[in-house]
C-alpha cells in the first residue's frame, strides 16, 4: 500500500527538477498525477513538450498512472484546464503542488519592468492562478456535499523567506509573497476541508545552478558513497508527507534541504516603543536609537 494511494495530483513545473522528483515519488506512493510542465528555458522563454511526456513515459512504465500537461499555468484559462484535465482523467483533484517556476535576476537599477514583471507571473500569479480554480473545486465539492481532504502545497524560497538574495528581487518579493498567500488560504480553505502549505526548498535545479553566488555550491561534485544534500529528490518525501490525507499540518511554511526540515516562523514583534501622547520625530528618534 502506498501512502498516496487513490489521490490525484496536479504537479505544476513537473518536467524537470525538484518538480520531477516530485512526479516520480507520488506515483510511485500510488497516486494518479498529472505532469505538468511547459517545458520553456530558465528564463521561460520558449516551450517542449518532451519533458512533460518523458516524466509520464517514466511513471507508466513503472507501473503508475500519469498524464501530461502543457498549460501555461500563468495563464488564468491555462490554470483552470489544468484542474479540468485531472477530474477528466481521474475522476477528482486531491492535491496540488504549485512548484512551476522561471529567474529573470538583475539587480534593481537595471531590472527591466518585463523582467519584474515576468516573474511574479509565474511564480505568483501561477500559484494564485492553480490555487484559486483548484479550491473553486473543492467548494462546489463540499457544497455538493462530498468530504473534502485535499491539500496543497506551494513552492516559496529562502530568497524570500530567510536569506534574501542579492539580484533577485523580483524573485524574493513573488516568493514572500507565496509564503503570505500560504498563510491567507490555510485559513480561508479550511472550511473545504483543504490544507494549505509551503515549503522553501534548497537543491540542485536549473535555476539554483544558474544563480548568482550560489553555483558552485550546488555543482560541487559528490562521490558515489556520499550522501548528496543537494539533490533535488531530498525534497519529495516531505511534500509527499503534506498531500497525504491525514497529514494535520496546515498554514505552515518549511525550508527543506539534505537531511534537515525546518518549520519556519514569519514577522513578529522584536522591540516595541510606546507614548502616552502623540509621536513627535524626535521622540521617535530618541526611542528607536538602539533599533539600527
């Protein structure tokens, strides 16, 4: 018996990367899942439909049941097909892992407005996309009066989270913003019976290989005996753990890498200054002197 027996999947950026992995373990665990994946380049431009359908080739021919898929799933209509094909193929929708992903990195006097642009639509709105159509489901489900488990399972970043990094500013701010949507809809889906997280995952991918400063971490070589920390397929087990259907953890974001998960905590009061009357700028000035 697998742990994901009988639950359909939606995985989004699922050709390649963590995203295969991902792909490749939930089948294996007995989940239906559909492979999605535009197949464009780091930047994505372009589009292939080959890795989408050798993830899938892949799964069937272990045994396991996929289909793919190449919606954009920035696109409002290409996120909502996405949801349609999986109750198409397989008869419902349980989970939906948002990891599709792209890097446009510039440092902020020369990020274009399309580089901007480009990439909180992806990541972002991708995610909000997916999500919003997926739980528009979920509700018809429950008002239909069917027992809703589902989850969910976004992708933000320690570039948004913990370690912000320099020349990714559009990529930061879409990934802080994945970790506040993860937050926003744990507590609005709970009533659907849908669980809502994020994980903050650190591995080898394309995008980590090609960001600045942090290359050759990742390409650092491993030897056979040696545990690889980097390798994207650390990642899996615990998103697999999240889509289960008795896993109780929701509204929480995790950074996830090698052998270590980490259970993330987000803004919080660290000093707090108070008058009894009105603030005036030197008043301020004067309470916040140990602040910098």
């Amino acid at each position: 018996m697998g742990h994901l027996d009988g639950r359909v999947a939606v995985i989004t950026g699922a050709g390649r990367g963590i995203g295969r992995e991902h792909a490749l373990l939930f089948a294996e665990e007995g989940a239906s899942v559909v492979v999605n994946d535009l197949g464009g380049a780091n930047d994505g431009s372009g589009a292939d439909t080959g890795p989408t359908q050798t993830v899938v080739d892949e799964i069937i021919a272990l045994g396991g049941k996929a289909v793919a898929n190449t919606e954009n799933i920035a696109s409002w209509d290409g996120a909502a097909a996405l949801v349609e094909q999986a109750v198409d193929a397989f008869g419902t929708l349980d989970v939906l892992v948002n990891n599709a992903g792209i890097l446009r990195d510039g440092f902020i006097p020369t990020l274009s407005e399309q580089e901007w642009d480009s990439v909180l639509l992806v990541h972002l709105k991708g995610h909000f996309a997916m999500l919003r159509h997926a739980a528009a489901y979920w509700k018809a489900q429950t008002k239909a009066g069917a027992q809703v488990r589902a989850s969910v399972i976004n992708t933000a970043s320690a570039s948004g989270v913990t370690m912000p990094n320099s020349g990714q500013a559009n990529y930061g701010a879409a990934k802080a913003g994945i970790a506040a949507l993860t937050r926003v809809a744990a507590g609005e889906l709970d009533r659907y019976g849908v669980r809502v997280n994020a994980i903050a995952p650190i591995a080898r991918t394309r995008l980590t290989l090609a960001t600045p400063g942090m290359s050759s971490l990742f390409a650092a070589p491993v030897t056979e005996d040696e545990f690889d920390a980097f390798s994207p397929a650390n990642i899996s087990p615990f998103v697999a753990y999240l889509a289960t259907e008795k896993c109780p953890l929701t509204g929480q974001v995790f950074e996830v890498q090698g052998g270590a998960i980490a259970q993330l905590q987000g803004w919080t009061q660290q000093r707090l200054i108070e008058t009894d009357g009105p603030w005036s700028i030197d008043l301020v000035a004067d309470k916040t002197t140990s602040w910098s």
